[in-house]
C-alpha cells in the first residue's frame, strides 16, 4: 500500500473455528498440527524494521517545518508532523531511502530489490498495527494447518506479485506495507476452501463470509492513498498458490460407508485438484513472466488498460485521485 494508508485489513473469521469446518472431525485429527512459528517472527521482523527506520529518521534533526514533531519524548524516533504522516510514522524521503516501492529506481536505476523490501516497510504506527494485528489472525490459523513451509511461501511470492502489480500500475508515488502479502493469505485461504471442498462442513456459510471479507477489503482500496493493485496483485497471487500447494487428499466418503465403522480408508486427490494445480501453476509462471518483463521494459500498464485505474482509487467530490 501507498504511504499513509488509512486501510486495515480485518480478516479472518473463516479459521477461528479450526477443525470445526471438516466433514469429519476423526480425520482431521489424525492430520498434524504444526507449531507457528513463522508469522510471529515476520511480526516481529516488521517491528524491528520500522524502528530502525524511525531510527533513522530522526525527526528532531530533519524536520524542517514549522511543526513539530509529534510524540516528541521519544527523540530520534518521534513522529513526523501530522500534516506530513497522519498514521504517526517516518517521512516519505525516509521510506524512499530504506527501500520503498519506487517505480523509477525499479526500471532505471536496476534497483529491482525493492520489489521485495518494501513489504517489510510501513507508514507508520497505525498502519503498522493493522497490518501485523491481520497477520497474526490469518497467518498463525494457516500456518498450524499447512506448516511454515507452505505458508512462508505463499507470504513472500503473494508480497512480491503485489509489488509487481503495484509497480505496473503506479508509477508516480513510492509505497510500502505488507498488504500484499496479508491479501494473498487471504486469497490463498478462498481457494484451500474450494480445491478442499468435499472435507468442509458448513461449506456454504465459511464461503460467503470469505467473500464478504474480501470483498469489504478490496473495497477500502479504492479509497484514496491506498495501493490496492498490491492488494489485488497479491490476492491473485495467493488465490492461485493455494491451488498449488494447499491442497488435500479427498476422503472417498460413498466408499467409506459401505465398509466397518472401523475400517481405514484410503484418501486421495481428485481429478479436478489436478486440474486446478497445473492451471494455476502455469498461470503463475505466465503471470510473473509476463509483469516482470513489462516492468523492466519500462511499460506502463494503464496504457493497455484505461480504466484499471479505478480499481485503486474511485474521485468523488470529497477527494481526487490525480496523486
């Protein structure tokens, strides 16, 4: 998301009820139940790098305005002025140097690392919450289902397809957050429930809430100041990983009852979870191709898309989206 992103990002009813959700709960005992460890680790690495950047910072010594700076106690790390960063956080020269999303220092400085650092920057405190109180909700419940293989994966590949997306789309302003990757979570978590659909109960009710989530989220983004194409590029990204790699062997339940309440029952994978993996791994692979090849050539994307721009922000008479 853009610097000064108002949005929060409440996810994630669909996991609070655990196993609740499988067909039955007797298999779903016998499935592992992973440690997370990982999601609190990228909380705290998020923690730890915006203190070093409001370390860097320093309000005292750079600001150079007529207002000062806020929550001033705290020295160095004190916040720039409201005016400058009304989510209590660093200058946007600050996040520029420490390793924003910037398309120019992208394409034609060959600093293609921002694509990846950016995540790992935020506009300030606020954003910083909502962004990390999101991760935990969504990225533990996933991470003890999946392991932090699967899960790490989905987070950094969805974290830099929205970077790619972002950098396609929005070319004049730097952005940040980890928004991107939260949104591909989340994407990944609507297709686990679609390519695992004959073990869920309740399959109905847990769809329809996940599609209000995201739907209710994706529309915060077109408001002004937020980013959504890393919101969408990340959704997209994470939607088609959890085709890939959140997939589960099918329990055979018409075989099941035909034979002795304690017989086992072998489970495997259905034909259309092979179908969803091939596409959506050949999607992937076209997909990144493709973006990065139009970033590094310098494209813009709206060229080929004149109305993609609304998807981020929608002008009213109360704000513009010329910025």
């Amino acid at each position: 998301m853009r610097s000064r992103d108002p949005e929060k990002n409440g996810v994630n009813n669909y996991y609070s009820g655990g196993s609740n959700y499988y067909t039955n709960s007797s298999s779903n005992a016998s499935e592992r139940q992973w440690i997370s460890w990982l999601i609190p680790v990228f909380v705290v690495a998020n923690i730890v790098m915006f203190v070093a950047v409001m370390y860097v910072n320093n309000c005292p010594k750079h600001n150079v305005g007529y207002e000062a700076c806020v929550a001033e106690f705290l020295g160095r790390l004190s916040f720039e002025p409201l005016r400058e960063n009304p989510l209590l956080g660093p200058s946007s020269a600050t996040l520029e140097k420490m390793g924003a999303l910037e398309w120019n220092k992208v394409v034609h400085q060959h600093q293609g690392w921002r694509l990846v650092t950016c995540m790992w920057l935020h506009a300030g405190v606020i954003h910083l919450l909502a962004n990390m109180l999101s991760l935990v909700l969504i990225g533990i419940r996933l991470e003890q289902q999946f392991g932090f293989v699967r899960i790490g994966i989905v987070y950094l590949l969805s974290g830099f397809g929205g970077s790619v997306v972002s950098s396609l789309f929005i070319q004049q302003s730097i952005s940040v957050g980890a928004s991107g990757a939260l949104f591909g979570l989340l994407g990944a978590m609507l297709s686990e429930l679609l390519t695992n659909w004959t073990i869920y109960a309740n399959k109905v009710a847990a769809l329809l809430t996940l599609i209000v989530i995201i739907v209710v989220n994706l529309g915060l983004g077109l408001l002004p100041r937020v980013d959504n194409f890393a919101h969408i590029g990340g959704f997209l990204t994470g939607f088609l990983l959890g085709f890939v790699l959140l997939v589960r062997p099918q329990f055979m339940w018409s075989e099941r009852h035909q034979l002795p309440e304690h017989a086992r029952v072998k489970s495997k994978y259905m034909v259309y979870q092979y179908v969803l993996f091939i596409f959506s791994l050949a999607l992937l692979i076209v997909g990144f191709t493709v973006g990065l090849v139009m970033l590094f050539r310098g494209e813009n994307a709206n060229e080929h898309c004149s109305w993609c721009h609304y998807l981020s922000c929608v002008p009213t008479k109360k704000w513009n989206c010329r910025n």
